[in-house]
C-alpha cells in the first residue's frame, strides 16, 4: 500500500470526513504551521474539521507532543528534585500562581514556572509579576534554568522559541471560531506546560460564570482530557475543578493583586484564595515526593507560611527578576492610581451575590486588563476591598475599592460594580470551592 499524501488539502479531507489522522498526518500539519508551508486557510480549515469532527485521545495526545517539539523543550533534568507546576485555565481574581510557586518552592518542591498574560475576561500572571517595578519576566530559558536551580523557582514568560505552533494555531482559532474544542484546548495547553522541563502537573481546570468553561460538566470533560493525555505525555498530572462564580479573594486588577498575594503570604490572604491555593499545593507536594499524604503536604504549606520562608523565597525570587524587593515589605511602593473611589451600599443586608463575569467587566473598562492582545493594560488600575458573598453590610459602607486613572472609567466601573453585588436577606448556602479532583 502506498503511504498517504501529506498533502494539505488531503488531510484536512481526511479529517472532513471523519478519519483519525495518522502522526505523520498531524506532524505535517504542525511543520506547516511553524514553516509557513500551509496557507493560513488551510491551517484553519483543518482546525474546523478537527472542531466539528473531534479528535481521538491518541490523535491530541500525538498532536500536544508535535506542538510541544515544534519548539525547545526546556530540559532540567540536572536539577534535583521532581519538578512541577501548575496550571490553571483562567478565572477572576485568579492569583494563585503568585503565592503557590514560592510557597511550594519553599517547602522542597522546585516550580518552574511560565506564564501567560491575560486576555478578555480573564487576567494573567505576567501581567500582575510587572506591576512589581523592575520585575523582568522576558528571561531566556538558560536564565530560567539557573533560577529554578538556585531558588527552586522561576516566574517568566513564553519565549518566542517555546511550543511556536502554539501561537501561531490559537492565533488562528481565536479568529475562526474553533477555540472551544477540546482537543484544541488540551493540545495548546499542554504543548507549552510539558516544554517547560516538567515531571508532574497540576491543573486548576475552572468553571463558572467568570471562568472559560461556564459548567462543571464541561470542565470535567476538558480536566478528563488533560489528564489523560499529560499521562500519555509521560507527566504525572492532577486536576482540581474549582468554582469560578464569583471572584477569588477581595482584589481584582494588577498591582492591588499582587498586594493581596503579599498579604496571603502573610498569613493574611482571604479564606477562598488560602484554601485553593492550599488545595493545589497540597497536591504538588505529594507529587514532588516530599510529602507523603495530603494532611502532611497541608502542614508543610501552613508551616511555610507561619515561619516566613514562604514569603522570604517569594522576596528572593523577585530581586533575582529584577524587581524591587521593598515592593513585597512595602505594598505602597506598587504602582498606585490617581483616584481611589468606594461603591457604597445602597442599603443593608447580606451580600448574597457577587456576578465574577461583571466584576472582571468593570475591571477591563479600568483598563486593567485587555480586550485584545495588542492592548496594553494599566496595571495601578482594578478593584479591592471586594465584599464577598455571606457578609453583612450596612447602608453606606464600602463594598469595593475603586482603583482608576480616567473619570469616566471610574463611573462606569462603579455602576457595573454596584450591579454586579447582589444584596439580600438571608447569607447564601456555602458553595464547596473544590468540586473535584482527578488523579492519572
Ligand atoms: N488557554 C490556552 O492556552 N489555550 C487554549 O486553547 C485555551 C486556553
């Protein structure tokens, strides 16, 4: 038998009409991508084929691994330890990662870590890191390779050289209407988590109104997939499905997030941001091999925060990114805005809801975030002192601080903001912020 054409117009044919595609049909397509040699219309005529026709576990399994090696791979196998990070798929008020690399770090486990920068609704640890002036997150792999060596630890960005089919599939997906696939999803994550130099992973997969899958059902179909083809990836890989219906802690924006992750490292971060960031950590401890169970993993993590090691790594890895480290003793030394405004209650009573999807809404008209990718974000502006469900308020107090650079900005946040919190009688039945777990 004669081996199939590579031809572009054949495979997407192939996939058109429902067939699994063969590896050697998927490395083309991927070559084709990062060389230039598929016309950008027939790169996403296939991406619709896959949409419509979905892929097998196999097909996106071999699809993450041809995107992963379209690129470097970082390699830190000389770097004792089991190395893992985490990944989490986009939330409100999602700053996590900001407190999780240096605490797991400081409990044995090193993290590399590489972030993404945020877009639409949802805001992105790139963007938060800046906001420490003189933090640099465009270091080159070799550079990312001694700071987890020395510190256990790196905070930096996607270099151009990492997972490049990645940027250039999604940028096409994000205009063509195929980003909501799973497949798609799963591969482009993927390819550029397991080109970080990883041994194990752990996924925050979200759902909810301020989240990129707005049912548990969906996100478990997506946490499923991960897990399953981060195995076949030879990665050990977890998934928490944690809710995403109102915001994560009481700051939304850039710097007034990074304060609130300062404070967390602290010991005084709020509950929900403390028990997901808990949460998480337990699980890259046990997967680091250096605590044996959950319990023991929780105790280290609470250790690490009390005795300060947690925050003084968190200290250190900012100064070796160039940052200024009096930022992390000195919140005030973050980027401030030129006005500061309240939302006061119209009345009293409890706060029974607080709609995450309108709360990062306003926070985009501050400008703390992008619409685009091309945009640039203000990263003093955003939201603090955030009320969260469950509270009791009296008429006329704060339910939200107001960071804004532009009046009109300012108007139109605090309108959004005032609907966005619901008030009410009676306190809300308590949500479980973790609805599940998925172990490969
Ligand atoms: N995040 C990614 O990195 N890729 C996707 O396809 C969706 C979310």
């Amino acid at each position: 038998m004669s081996a199939p054409s590579l031809f572009p117009q054949h495979i997407i044919a192939r996939k058109r009409d429902g067939h699994r595609l063969t590896r050697a049909e998927v490395d083309a397509f991927v070559r084709g991508a990062v060389d230039q040699s598929w016309a950008d219309y027939q790169l996403s005529a296939l991406l619709m084929a896959i949409f419509l026709r979905g892929m097998t576990p196999e097909e996106t399994a071999d699809l993450t691994d041809a995107m992963m090696r379209s690129g470097t791979v970082a390699d830190l196998r000389d770097i004792p330890g089991i190395k893992v990070d985490k990944h989490s798929t986009g939330g409100v008020g999602d700053k996590v990662s900001l407190l999780l690399a240096p605490l797991v770090a400081a409990c044995g486990v090193p993290v590399p870590m590489i972030s993404g920068r945020g877009l639409g609704h949802s805001g992105g640890t790139l963007d938060k890191l800046e906001s420490i002036p003189g933090f640099r997150t465009d270091l080159s792999l070799a550079r990312y390779h001694d700071l987890v060596r020395d510190l256990g630890c790196a905070l930096i960005g996607q270099t151009r050289d990492l997972a490049p089919a990645d940027r250039v599939l999604y940028s096409l997906r994000d205009v063509t209407a195929t980003v909501e696939c799973i497949p798609l999803i799963c591969s482009s994550i993927l390819s550029k988590k397991l080109a970080e130099g990883i041994d194990a992973l752990v996924l925050d997969v979200k759902f909810g109104r301020g989240a990129f899958m707005k049912t548990r059902d969906d996100a478990r179909r997506l946490a499923e997939a991960l897990v399953r083809v981060g195995r076949a990836g030879g990665k050990q890989v977890r998934a928490l499905l944690t809710a995403m219906d109102v915001p994560l802690g009481r700051a939304v924006g850039n710097a007034v997030e990074v304060a609130e992750a300062v404070a967390g490292l602290r010991g005084q971060g709020p509950a929900d941001l403390m028990e997901v960031t808990f949460r998480l950590g337990e699980h890259m401890l046990v997967l680091g091999g250096v605590a044996s169970d959950l319990t023991a993993a929780r105790r280290k993590l609470e250790a690490a925060i009390a005795d300060g090691s947690a925050l003084a790594r968190f200290r250190a890895i900012v100064a070796a990114q160039g940052g200024d480290p009096r930022t992390i003793d000195d919140p005030g030394r973050l980027p401030q805005a030129r006005l500061q405004q309240s939302v006061p209650a119209p009345r009293s009573g409890v706060v029974v809801d607080v709609d995450a999807m309108e709360v990062a809404l306003a926070a985009l008209r501050l400008g703390a975030g992008r619409a685009r990718a091309s945009d640039s974000v203000d990263r003093a502006v955003g939201i603090s002192g955030l009320v969260q469900p469950g509270e009791r308020v009296q008429s006329g107090d704060a339910l939200c601080l107001v960071h804004a650079n532009d009046e009109a900005a300012l108007r139109d946040a605090q309108e959004r903001l005032l609907a966005a919190i619901t008030l009410g009688e009676a306190a809300p039945a308590p949500q479980p912020l973790v609805a599940d777990v998925l172990v490969a």
